[in-house]
C-alpha cells in the first residue's frame, strides 16, 4: 500500500502542484511561532517543551488517523497516506524554479535567472555570472530534493504517513528556530536543530548513495569522503559532493556575492556547472526516485508475500 499511496500522491501532485504558502503549511508556521512567543525564554528546556507540543500532536494525530482508516478499509488508510504525503512532499515546490532558472541560461537571459534564483533562495544573485548561477541552482536542487522527497520517503517507510509528518516538521521547527541571530539566544532552537540533525542523518546517507547508484558511483564516493567534511552543515556536503561527483561537475567553491568573493568548499568533480549540466541533475534526480520507487516496491512485494 506504501508503494500505491507514494504513485498516487505523485500523480496527484502533477495534477495539481501545491503551493509553498498553502494553507496548512501556513498554520503550522503560525502555530510554530505562537509556541516560540509563548516558551521562548532562552533556556534550552523552553525549546524541548515547544518542539514537544509542535511535533507530538501532529504525529499522534496522523498515526492514529491512519490505524483507524486502516482498520476500517485499507484503501481508506492507503488514500490518508496519499493525501499526507501530497502536504508534506512538495516536488513541484522546487522543479518550477529550477526550471525556469534552466530556461532562462539555455536562453543566454543571465537577468531573468538571476532573478529566479535569487526569489528561490531569499538571497540577492545579482553578482553571480552564467556558471555561478547554474552552479548554486544546481545545488538549491540536489538540496531540496532531498528534503521534498527522499528524506520524507524514508520516514514514510519506517512510520507511515505519521513518519512523514514527523521529518517534515521537524525539518519546519529545525528551520525556523535553528538559526537563530544574534543577540538573541540560540538556546531555544538547538535541541530543534540537533532532532532534526539525528532524524536526518540515515536519509542523507541513503540520498547520497542513491547518486552514487544511479551516477558515477566512483567519483560519488571519491567526493563524498574526501570534500564533504569541509561544508558547514556536513548533511549539505555529503549531498553535494556526492551528487557532485555523480554528476561529474563542479560545485560549491568561490562565488561573485555582495561585492567580493564569497568563499566555499568546493564540492564534486569535472566540468564547470551551465544549463547543460542542470539538465544531468534533472535526470540525476529522476533515476533516484526510479531506484527508490523500486526499493519501495520490492519492500511492499516482500511484505505483503509475508
């Protein structure tokens, strides 16, 4: 039924894409910054009560929906987990972006994927040349991919939709109250962060593999060992030197930001990143999902064979 809920959702999604400020997720921020005005007194015990009361209930809830449904009619409980997945997912959140950005660089209109990119990452991209934009959006998408689908796909598998609910908002909480600037403490939000950095630590390894797999597996482990260390935060660099490396491309490294060079890690190996070498990182993602798809279906096959 895993497998189904997972196609369905996916067939529901290209129908009709959700959008980033849809109304649940809109609440669920509304919600996450009552509790941080209503516990936040910069003591790290304040950030566990609210994480507590932002994360249990939303989990008990999609757990106990779904043994219900489930009890009552498989498919009742099949169709909980599509509609769950649908709200917690979100692939078309990001691949409108990406491309648009890939449209506009096969167009040689550097401005208008500038433009893109820079309403993509909240961040000014007016600075980057032709290379520097493919480059960062080429890393903004092996990024989200993993969070939008693979990382929710793996607690799927392992809860239910209750596990998809549980990454997704924990990867929401870790967003909001993980960073938190300066004067004002960071003690809130670090057990926040450090959830998430635990819930995420096997999907990110899983994600990187998964590249490896469907790349260049040798250039994937070469980069995955040898750069991914030097990336803060190292869960971002072992996605991007590995899909680096599958790719056969170079990321990371310096940038043209804010009127000098922004130094980073470089990250992956091989040619310089162009509208091209996004196209290799579409398919870079599509024949993950493929190998995960079908991971799923073997899972599902074995179980229901019993």
């Amino acid at each position: 039924m895993k497998f189904l809920s997972l196609v369905l959702m996916f067939v529901l999604e290209q129908l009709r894409p959700l959008r980033k400020d849809n109304g649940l997720r809109l609440s669920f921020d509304h919600y996450a910054r009552y509790l941080e005005r209503q516990f936040d007194g910069g003591e790290y015990r304040h950030g566990i009560i609210a994480w507590v009361l932002a994360v249990v209930p939303a989990v008990a809830a999609a757990f106990v929906a779904h043994r219900l449904l489930n009890g009552v009619n498989p498919f009742a409980g099949m169709l909980l987990s599509a509609a769950v997945l649908y709200f917690t997912m979100g692939f078309r959140q990001f691949s409108h972006d990406y491309g648009e950005i890939q449209k506009a660089l096969k167009a040689d209109d550097l401005a208008a994927a500038r433009e893109r990119l820079g309403k993509w990452r909240g961040e000014s991209a007016t600075e980057l040349g032709t290379g520097e934009v493919a480059r960062v959006a080429i890393e903004q998408g092996l990024l989200a991919s993993h969070c939008h689908v693979f990382g929710t796909i793996a607690w799927f598998l392992v809860l239910g939709p209750a596990g998809a609910v549980l990454y997704r908002a924990c990867d929401l909480l870790s967003g909001a109250w993980g960073v938190r600037p300066a004067p004002r403490s960071g003690e809130f939000g670090r057990f926040a962060a450090r959830a998430f950095f635990w819930l995420d630590w096997i999907p990110v390894r899983l994600s990187a593999a998964s590249f490896g797999v469907v790349g260049d597996f040798e250039d994937a482990v070469y980069c995955w060992r040898t750069q991914s260390a030097a990336w803060v935060p190292h869960s971002h660099g072992i996605l991007l030197a590995a899909g680096g490396g599958a790719l056969g491309v170079r990321l990371g490294d310096t940038l043209h930001q804010y009127g000098t060079l922004h130094y980073r890690p470089a990250m992956g190996i091989g040619e310089e990143a162009d509208a091209d070498a996004m196209t290799s990182a579409v398919g870079l993602v599509w024949r993950s999902l493929v190998l995960w798809m079908f991971v799923v279906l073997l899972v599902t096959v074995a179980h229901a064979l019993g």
